[in-house]
C-alpha cells in the first residue's frame, strides 16, 4: 500500500481521520416490529434443556411508504360493453412473514397466549441459528424478542 500525499494547504483532514486509531466501531443488531400474529406458538425443547417458544408475525411490506393502490384490470371488450364499467381489483398485498422466538421466560409465557390475528409490538434483535440436520449443517434467520407486547 503506498503511502497517503501530503495533504495541501487549502484541504482539511477528514472528520473520521481524526478519530483516534484506538477507537473500535461496534454495530448495533436492534430490531422493532410491529405486526399481526400469523401463527400458533410452539414450544420447542432443544437438546440442551432449553426451552423456546416460536411463532410467526406478518408485516405489510411497504414500498416507498406509498399506500396500496388499485390496478386496472385488462378486459376484453365484450365484457366492457356489456357493463359500461371499468373492473379494478386492489394491487397484491405484499408481506413479510417473519419467524420469532421467545427464549425468556416472561416472553415464553406472553407468546404462549398468543392467537393468530392477535397484534404484537417486539423489540429484539436479527440472529441466524444453526444446527446439523440428517442432510447436513442447516440455518434460517429469526428475530430474537426480547421485549413482546400485545397491542
């Protein structure tokens, strides 16, 4: 790697070049969800002991925090005359469906209550998980709750 240039008289450090070189950024992996409850809650007990209580929540995928908008459908011309209307249908609804669990105690008993339709607030955090199935290394994402609210 060679060496920066000099820098001229008329430039001035960047801001982050003056950050000492001692100073470690660290991310922040903080999640909060808002959404319908899609799913029954299932206890699982894992090898260790441990138990985990998941189920899945819907949330509308919004896009450009535009509403949903009717589309026009293409008819053929028989029916168009026939009603004198036009036909619309709402656009697709798009969603996420996520899967959560529940490993705290307080949380394992909330989810547990849980009915699908019922609406949630979860504040928690993105983690992938691992495990070895009968064909191999397997993983999936979920969102770790660690605060679960019904609201």
């Amino acid at each position: 790697m060679s060496p920066r240039p000099p820098l001229k008289k008329t430039q001035q450090p960047r801001e982050d070049s003056k950050r000492a070189k001692s100073e470690v950024r660290v991310g922040r992996n903080e999640v909060s969800l808002e959404g319908a409850v899609s799913s029954l809650p299932v206890t699982k007990t894992l090898p260790s002991g441990d138990e985990v209580v998941e189920f899945r929540i819907v949330i509308d995928r919004l896009r450009s925090n535009k509403p949903i908008q009717s589309r026009r459908l293409v008819t053929d011309e028989a029916d168009e005359e026939d009603s004198g209307e036009v036909k619309t249908r709402k656009a697709r609804r798009e969603v996420d469906s996520l899967e959560i669990a529940a490993w705290r105690s307080r949380e394992r008993r909330m989810a547990l209550k849980l009915q699908p339709g019922d609406w949630v607030s979860i504040q928690g955090s993105v983690h992938r998980r691992f495990w070895t199935s009968p064909r191999g290394l397997a993983s999936r994402w979920q969102i770790e709750a660690e605060l679960l609210k019904k609201i």
